[in-house]
C-alpha cells in the first residue's frame, strides 16, 4: 500500500509539473510576460533548481565521501544564491526594500537549520549516524560485488 501511495504521489507531481510548464508556455505566448506567471515560472525553477542541488549535495551520484556537515554548507551555498535570483526575477518581494531580503535570507537559514536537526533527529532514530550508515551500505555494496566476482570465477 506504501508503494502504491508514494508512486500515486510521484505520478501527480509529474503531471502537475508537465501541465504547469505546458499552461506557461501557453499564458506567455498567447497573454504575454505578467507578474502571475513570472512568479509561477521562478516558482517552478526554483523547485528545480532545489531538486537538482539535493540530488548533486545529499547522493553518491556526483560526490562520494563528504561528511554531513559538508554537503549541507554545500547545498546552503548553492541554494541561497538560486532562490535569491529566482526571488528577484520572480519579484516574490519588493525589490528596493532592503529589510525584505535580510528576512529572506534569515528565513532560509532558520528553515535550513530546522531542516537539518529534524532529519538528524530523524535520522538518528531510523539508522544510527548519517557516517554509520554510509559506511554500512558501502560494506553492503562490496560484500555484494565480492559475492558477484566469486560466483563468475565458479562458474568458468
């Protein structure tokens, strides 16, 4: 039911995403640029673009071995700078209020400190330290390319 339930949820994020970027395009061809679908579109970009640096910062896709602590400060460097470029093109707030931005920015750091000692918490209780479990799935890989090597060399 789990399974069932997270791919009914993957599949609506999908259409969602399809559909917001087929009416974009649409509203800009056929309105033009206005501020509902500036907003809409730096929205859209920045869920991207969150989704693409949680991918390159919190996998072993791109990066193998940093610490925790590294590919946080890491996502929070590259983060920071993209939604603020997608909050200034978008013009989620007025532009020549200074005090607007120094919120943004403490706002995204509360957010992103939350974030972090939720998941900790989280993380914790699930799998013992973030270290600890990667050192374990590293084990678990090598055990399991070590049991493929030997079973090829019975084979021959």
């Amino acid at each position: 039911m789990k399974r069932i339930a997270i791919q009914t949820a993957l599949t609506i994020c999908v259409f969602f995403t399809v559909s917001m970027i087929v009416c974009l395009v649409m509203g800009y061809i056929f309105a033009g640029p206005s501020y509902g679908l500036n907003l809409t579109a730096s929205l859209l970009i920045a869920t991207v673009s969150i989704g693409v640096l949680q991918a390159f910062w919190f996998t072993e896709a791109v990066l193998k071995k940093p610490a925790y602590l590294v590919r946080m400060i890491g996502f929070d460097a590259c983060a920071l700078p993209a939604l603020a470029a997608c909050a200034w093109i978008g013009a989620w707030f007025p532009p020549d209020i200074p005090l607007a931005w120094v919120e943004f920015v403490v706002i995204f750091f509360i957010i992103s400190a939350l974030s972090t000692i939720g998941y900790n918490a989280y993380f914790r209780r699930a799998a013992g330290s973030y270290e600890q479990a990667l050192a374990r799935y590293r084990k678990q890989q090598s055990t399991q390319a070590d049991t493929r090597t030997a079973d090829s060399e019975r084979k021959r």
